[in-house]
C-alpha cells in the first residue's frame, strides 16, 4: 500500500528543522473538510445539496446551494484546532478571523471552497483549492491586509479535484505530489509522486466565446492553435475547456497543455475572471512547481502585490515553452 497523505506531510515536516507540527495539523484539518466535501458533492441530489442558494456573493454571482455549504464545512473542520489566525474566501466578503472560544494560530488561508460551481448541477467536475500563508509575526488579530502577501510567501498550496476519482494535490515548495482518496479506507494515498509538467504541448484551453474581447496577442496565439498544420506553427492542436479551473489544471499536470483566462474587455471592471488570492497563486504555484509557467501575460503571477482579498488576474498558465510564446506576443505587442 502506498503512503497515506498524512504519513507524507508528516515525512515532509521531519526534514523542517524547528517544525512543531502545526503545519501538519493545519493540512490534516484541511483533508477532513475535502473528504467532508467529497461526500455532499457526490451525494448530490441525493441529500438535496443540487440547485441554486437564491443568494449573491461578493462578486456578484449566484451562489449555488453547495457554494455556501461547503464554504461551511470548510470554516468548520479549520477554525477549531489553533493552527489559522484568519481565513479568506471566495464566498464571504471579508477575512474570517478565529472565533473567540478557540486558540489562534500562526496561518492564515484563503479558499475556493467549490471552483467551477457552474458545472455541478450536471456532474461535471469540481473542486476546492487553497492557499496557506504566514500570519505576520507579532499580529494575533489579523486583517484583510495581512493577507495582502504575494503568492511568493506561499507556504503550502493545494487543490482537491471531486472527478471520477477524488485526489488532492499540494505542493509545499518541494515539488507536486497527487494523492488518491480510497473511500473505503477513508484516507488519501499518494498515487502521482513528482508531478511534472512537459514543457511541450499540442492542447489548449480557454473560453472561445470571449473571443472577441481578448487582445491582440492572445488573438495571435490562438488564432496559430486553429490554424494547425496549416498555419505559422506547423503543428495541430487539440482544444479543451471544462470550466472547472481545477480540472484544466489537473489535466495540464497529467499530460501538459495551457490554459488561458486572460484579460479581456468584456467588463471594464474585471481585468480577467479568476481571483488572485484563492484561484490564480495557488494554482500558480503549484504549476511552477511542476515545471510549468503562469503569467499574466506581462509578469510573473506569484509577484503581484495584493491589493484586495477578491482582486482578479488574468491567468495564462501551464507547459513552459507554449507560456513563454503568449508572454513574448505580450512583450512584443
Ligand atoms: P467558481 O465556480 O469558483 O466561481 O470558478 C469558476 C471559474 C473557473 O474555475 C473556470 O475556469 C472559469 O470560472 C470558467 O469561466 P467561464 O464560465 O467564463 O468559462
Ligand atoms: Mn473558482
Ligand atoms: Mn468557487
């Protein structure tokens, strides 16, 4: 049998000199609440989680009913144990800090608790992903700007992907490992060991009705991608779009390719659809530390200062030497 996640983080933590376990507590909470989600989202219609909540968040969107409920499951299963000062998610408009009656701890996370919420009522694909941070030594009420870290201070970053199988898959800054969730045991086991990203790919993903709002640049690329065989590339390309950021990722991770959400004109008011803080860093780190690249499209998403907890960023990312043509269009247009 292979390693259990926890075993793994535990082995991790060893090689960290003065690490008190606390890391490992944080994460082994955070497994809890993706096992928790694992169940309601495949339960689905079952225990009556399907449909829409009739309420807003944030930005705007209509919250599905799971969109609010695993926000809570993830709240519960984190907000006990004394490892989080605070946390931030997609799904509430300012921080969380730890209620009084529990300890305080010295991370802070922010969350999507249900990505590609879009696609659940017809079974389609979702997930969570986090991003863990420090909490500024010294500060024992956090707020929003504590959080305003650039994706660089990254201490952990994660997603759990509920697909036909449910895995979770982290990076702490020493490469990507994938771990499996066997429901009859209960537990994660490590089944994708060093995931790497191919530097080359024939696939690429992004939302073709945006077309006409993208830039000049992204126009080109994609525009080559068509073209295939008989175009400036050569080359013919396949094309694929989940709407589930977390499974375009976990492909990309699998088998390489690129993923695109990048700026558009469509709404003045949103530069790009994904929020930095709990979508783009996390999954950009994660992708770095595969080999891969994520870009704006004019820099390195992991060195955006925040400027606010929902803030969006356009988001190109994935195999390396396709990442460096778009960024190159960017540079020269
Ligand atoms: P969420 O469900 O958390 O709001 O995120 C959905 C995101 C992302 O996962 C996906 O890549 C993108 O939105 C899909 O957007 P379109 O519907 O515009 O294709
Ligand atoms: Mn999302
Ligand atoms: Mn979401």
């Amino acid at each position: 049998m292979s390693k259990s996640l926890l075993q793994f983080i535990i082995e991790e933590q060893r090689n960290i000199p003065g690490a008190t376990g606390d890391f490992t507590g944080l994460l082994n909470d955070i497994v809890s609440a993706c096992k928790q989600i694992a169940h309601d989202v495949n339960k689905g219609a079952l225990i009556g989680v399907l449909g829409s909540a009739g309420s807003e968040n944030v930005q705007g969107e209509t919250q599905k009913k799971l969109d609010v409920i695993t926000n809570e499951i993830f709240i519960k299963a984190n907000e006990w144990s004394g490892h989080l000062a605070a946390m931030a998610s997609e799904e509430m408009d300012d921080i969380y800090p730890i209620p009084a009656q529990y300890p305080k701890g010295k991370y802070l996370v922010t969350f999507d608790p249900l990505d590609g919420s879009s696609n659940i009522d017809v079974n389609i694909s979702v997930g969570t992903i986090f991003s863990i941070l420090r909490c500024p030594e010294g500060v024992t009420e956090p707020t929003a700007a504590d959080f305003m870290q650039p994706g660089t201070k990254q201490v952990c970053a994660g997603y759990a992907l509920y697909g036909p199988a449910t895995m979770i898959v982290l990076t702490t800054g020493h490469g990507v490992n994938g771990f499996t969730l066997d429901r009859d045991v209960g537990d994660f086991f490590l089944t994708h060991p060093n995931m790497s990203i191919p530097a080359d790919t024939a696939e690429f993903a992004i939302n073709m009705s945006n077309r006409r709002f993208w830039e000049e640049p992204v126009q080109r690329y994609v525009e080559e991608c068509v073209k295939g065989k008989d175009g400036g590339r050569e080359k013919n390309f396949n094309m694929r779009w989940v709407a589930s950021m977390v499974a375009e990722v976990h492909r990309i991770l699998t088998r390489g390719g690129i993923f695109m959400y990048p700026f558009d004109t469509k709404d003045p008011t949103k530069p790009g659809k994904l929020r930095l803080m709990y979508e783009a860093n996390p999954m950009s780190f994660i992708v770095e530390q595969a080999g891969g690249l994520s870009s704006t499209g004019r820099g390195r998403i992991m060195e955006i200062v925040p400027s606010g907890l929902h803030q969006r960023v356009p988001v190109i990312l994935g195999s390396k030497n396709e990442v460096e043509r778009v960024v190159g269009y960017h540079l020269e247009g």
